[in-house]
C-alpha cells in the first residue's frame, strides 16, 4: 500500500501504461492516431481531464453519497470535457475539427471513470494527482508511439516531413480502419515479449 | 430519508456549479470561438474566392440586418480600394440547404467568383461541386442581379454532368445573394467606405 | 424510400460503428470471448441505442437547441444516458424478468459505451430527421450486434489454436478485428 507519490506517477507509465497494460480506452487509440499531431491532441487533453477528475473526486469523495456516486463522478467528468471542448474551440479549431465527436467521448472513455473510482475516490489528492498525471501522460505516449507508427508507413511523412525519400510507396492500409486494429495488436505483442523477459 | 435528502442535494448543487461554470465560459470564449469558426470554417472559401485582396477579409467584416436575420459581409481590399465583399447564401441541394460565398464587386455590381462552404450532396457526384471550377467560374463577371438558371431552366448556366439537382441548388443560391445584394446596396457601400488599406 | 434503404446499408456495412468509426471497442474486446456474452450484449445494445438516440434527439432538438445551450449537450447527454440505463435495469427486474436474466449484467457496462453516446452525437452532427436517426441508430446497432457476433465466432476458433505466447488474448483478438475490418472494407463499393 505503501506507494509514494513518485511511485504513484511513474506506475502510470509503464506498470499500467493504457492502454497497453489497462486495455482501456480503445476507441480513441484506434481512433485518432491517424498523425501524431492528433495523437498527441487527445492525448493530451484526456490528461487534462483526467487530472481534474481525480482532485475533485478525491476532494468530494467524503460528501458524495456512495449510491449515486457514478452519477456524481459523470457529472465531474463531463464538466470537463466541456471546458476541453470550449477551449479547444477557441485556442486550437483545427484540432478540434480533427478529432470531432472523440471530444465529447471523452466523458465514456473508461479510463477516466476507471481512475476515478478505483484511484481518486478512495485516496487521497496528492496521490490522485500523481495518479492522473501518470495515467494521463502514459496513455499520451501511447498514442505518440502507435500514431507514430501508423503516419510514418501509412503516409510516409511525420508532422509533414518526409521520411522515406521519394521512392517510398506510402502503406494506405495502416491509416485505415484495419491496419489501426492490426497496428495496436502488434504493439501490444511486442510490449509482451519486452516484459516477459 | 435523511440520506435520499442527502443525495439529492449533492446532486442539485454539482448540476449547478458544472452548468455555471460552463455558461461563464461558454461566454467568455464566445467571441473567439466565433472568430475561430469563421477562420477555419467560412475562411478557406472566402480567401479562394478573394485571392486578390490585401487585408485578411475574415478579419475586414461587418454585419447587417436583412429580413430581421443578422449576415455578415466580409470586405476585400484590391488594389488598395475596398471594393469587393462576400457573404454567404443558401440554396436547396439534393441532401439539404448548401451554402455558397458570393463575393460581389460592389463598383461595377459584378459577381468576383463564388465557392460552396456548406454542402450535403452525394460523395461523387453532386460533391464534386467543391472542386468543379469551370462550373463556378460561369458565373464569375455577371452582374449580382436577376435570375440565375441552368440551361434546362432557360438560363444559361451549364449544369455540372450529372450534378443538375447540385447545379440548380447552386444557382438559387446565387440568385438569393444577388436579391439580397440589391436590397442592401446602399448599405453596403456605406459601410465599406469604412475599411481602407 | 431509397434514402433509407441507403442509409440503412451504409450504418450496417460500409460504416460499422466497431470496424469503420472505431466506437464501441472496450466492449466489443471484452465481451466476445464467448458467442453468449456476445449475443446478451449485442440484444442490450440495440435496445438502448435506439431508445438513447431518440430521446437523446429530442432533447436536442426542442431543449438545447431551442433555448441555445448547446455546449451542455455532452453532459446532458451522458446524463441521460446513464440514467436511462438504470431506469431499464430498473424496469426489465420488475415486469419482464427472463430477458433481465439475458441482459441483466450487461445493461451497466453500457453507461461507458462509447458507441451509445457515438451515434447519439453522429444523428446530431449530420442533422438527421427524427425518422433518420430513428433508423440510423437502429441500424448502427445491428451492425454493432453483426460485428461482436461475427467477431465472437471467430475468436472461440482462435482460441482452440496455439497462438504464441506473447499473442494471446487481446493482442490476437485486435489481429483478427483487423482482419474482420478488412472485409468490412470490402462492402465499400456497396452505395
């Protein structure tokens, strides 16, 4: 139990890095990792939230009734994402018209709900904090690597530079729907073949 | 009882406390998210249509009531004259209202060229009216007034192959610009005499 | 007529909400181990999308709209969600107990399925009709239904074989997803 609130950031980052090790949160994985630019877009605002979430949750966890308490973490949680979504508007338009309804679903990504009701509402905020940075910051690493990886076969260039050289046939599938399933597969494999050693 | 009180309370004040938050930012951020979507949504038809023009005419804008409906008009500097402006009209396409920037040149009252920002016509064949440039271009130096018709009509506009129900939403849309444009001219020159280089 | 015949195949085939608008995933990972938790899970969904996608409509034609506070759309929408959610738990206990039993303990998982919200959020974004979206969500959620029950039949297969190691379990499934989204591609040519 004992975990310091080093221990507390750094497990999001490996020990349970999603949404490789928390198979959480598929959707916008898969999703948005079309180019890195996205990729790191989500990810960074599914951090912002889960942050926030994880304070007020700990902060309330003593005044919320434990009965309607999934009610009360969805209400945090999508007053959220509508400040991520209005920001977002504002500061970064293309952004958002990028990513379009995978704002919003934010709210259902199970990884937020998931920390908050396992984590946030039985520790305290410090930890909370930590936990959510960690979680937060892992899951937009991931979605750095495998958008990564899908933008430099699928189109051969990386934030619009190219890689390849001219004689490079762009792989079209791994940007589509199926190479996204195939691409995250693999990875996670490879993760496993890392960690078992 | 005490608890069911209990519950709702918490529930009561969180709703409130989220939807204030929101409204408050929703309101301070209006005017920027407005500004935004114009940049990024109308932006792209109206600087295609305005190549020419030296200032930035999303930024060069002013709006007027027409039929108790607020529209905005977007000015273009050319040659260090503010004489051309866009706004925006509608017509009915196959799959709904499809919108067409018009930019008019309000010296002579002829029509600068036009460009779709807004349309729900079938992938393939009525959307190629984004791309179809010697279709639009047709109707590039007629005067902003009177009717606008494809061929099988009597006017003389050619429909785009395939396209007629695209073609016709297109003109009517042009001919509600040019209505428009009549009924507020004075107006217009008035206020654009505002803007200079 | 043929607008919906149209719309009809496309939210079934050409855009599957799990292959081709990548919604809906967690469950559709987590509950296709076995055909029967597929099957429970896929008559839950289509029972709730299409309830959750017309009220949800209303609420945003008549309410939000109307009054113009659209920016609360996701937290009234998840809010309905949820609790419409519960209210059918409530309700199938109560009055139809045997279908209870089938769906009982999948009706919760749904709260967190994107897909629900997903298409809630698509009827809004392309400016559906009532009897669009009516339509639309019934046939994203048979085509939800499609893709777990295809999915689940090919993953009890998979399971019987020797998959190495470091493959097993998820890393497989989403291989074969893959795969199954591939044909799915194949309907593209369809409308």
């Amino acid at each position: 139990m004992a975990k310091t609130i080093g221990q507390e950031f750094v497990k999001g980052l490996w020990e349970e890095i999603p949404p490789f090790r928390l198979v959480l949160g598929l959707c916008p994985t898969l999703a948005v990792t079309k180019s890195v630019e996205n990729g790191i877009g989500m990810g960074l605002a599914t951090t912002f939230v889960l942050v926030c979430a994880n304070i007020l949750v700990s902060l309330l966890s003593g005044v919320i009734p434990s009965k309607i308490r999934i009610a009360c973490f969805i209400i945090i949680i999508a007053t959220f994402v509508t400040v991520v979504e209005l920001m977002m508007q504002a500061y970064a338009y293309q952004l958002f018209q990028n990513l379009g309804i995978f704002i919003p679903l934010i709210v259902v990504n199970c990884i937020v709900l998931g920390r908050s009701e396992a984590f946030a509402s039985k520790n305290k905020v410090v930890p909370s904090f930590a936990d959510g940075l960690g979680i937060g910051i892992g899951f937009t690493i991931s979605l750095t690597v495998i958008s990564a990886v899908r933008e430099s076969l699928g189109t051969g260039k990386i934030m619009g530079n190219q890689l390849f050289g001219s004689s490079f046939e762009p792989f079209s599938f791994m940007v589509e729907a199926p190479g996204a399933f195939i691409c995250l597969g693999l990875l996670l494999c490879v993760m496993n073949m890392v960690s078992s050693k | 009882m005490r608890e069911m009180v209990k519950m709702v309370i918490v529930l009561v004040v969180l709703s409130s406390l989220s939807g204030g938050l929101l409204a408050g930012l929703k309101n301070k951020y209006q005017e920027r998210i407005d500004n935004q979507i114009l940049t990024f949504v109308k932006g792209p038809a109206i600087h295609s249509i305005l190549k020419d023009a030296s200032n930035d005419p999303v930024a060069d804008r002013f709006s007027l009531s027409i039929n108790d409906a607020e529209k905005v008009f977007f000015v273009g500097i050319i040659d260090g004259v503010p004489r051309a402006v866009a706004f925006e009209a509608f017509g009915g396409g196959y799959g709904g209202d499809l919108g067409v920037m018009v930019a008019v040149d309000v010296q002579t009252d002829e029509i600068i060229n036009i460009s779709v920002t807004t349309h729900n016509e079938t992938p393939g064949i009525g959307s190629a009216v984004e791309t179809d440039t010697d279709f639009k271009n047709q109707f590039a130096g007629k005067k902003a007034v009177g009717d606008f018709k494809v061929k099988n009509d009597g006017g003389e506009i050619t429909a785009m192959s395939g396209a007629t129900v695209t073609s016709k939403a297109v003109c009517s849309a042009v001919q509600r610009a040019g209505d428009m444009y009549q009924q507020v001219k004075s107006q217009i020159k008035d206020q654009v005499k505002n803007f200079t280089g | 007529m043929g607008d919906y015949t149209v719309l009809i195949i496309s939210s079934i085939l050409i855009n599957n909400i799990v292959l081709a608008q990548y919604l809906g995933i967690c469950p559709f990972i987590g509950t296709s181990k076995k055909m029967e938790t597929a099957t429970g899970m896929a008559g839950a969904v289509v029972f709730v999308m299409t309830l959750a996608a017309i009220i949800t409509w209303t609420i945003d034609t008549y309410f939000l709209k109307t009054l113009n506070i659209e920016f609360l759309r996701t937290i009234s929408f998840i809010l309905v969600i949820a609790s419409l959610v519960q209210f059918v738990e409530m309700f199938l206990k109560k009055s139809i107990p045997a279908l209870y039993a089938g769906l009982g303990i999948f009706l919760p998982l749904i709260t967190t399925n994107c897909a629900v919200m997903g298409v809630c959020l698509i009827n809004i974004k392309e400016e559906y009709s009532f009897l669009q979206a009516l339509v639309s969500s019934i046939s994203y959620a048979v085509g939800f239904g499609l893709a777990l029950i295809l999915f689940a039949g090919i993953r009890e297969r998979v399971i019987l074989g020797r998959v190495p190691r470091p493959l097993q379990d998820t890393s497989i499934g989403l291989i074969t997803a893959g795969m199954l989204a591939l044909v799915f591609i194949g309907f593209k040519g369809l409308v």
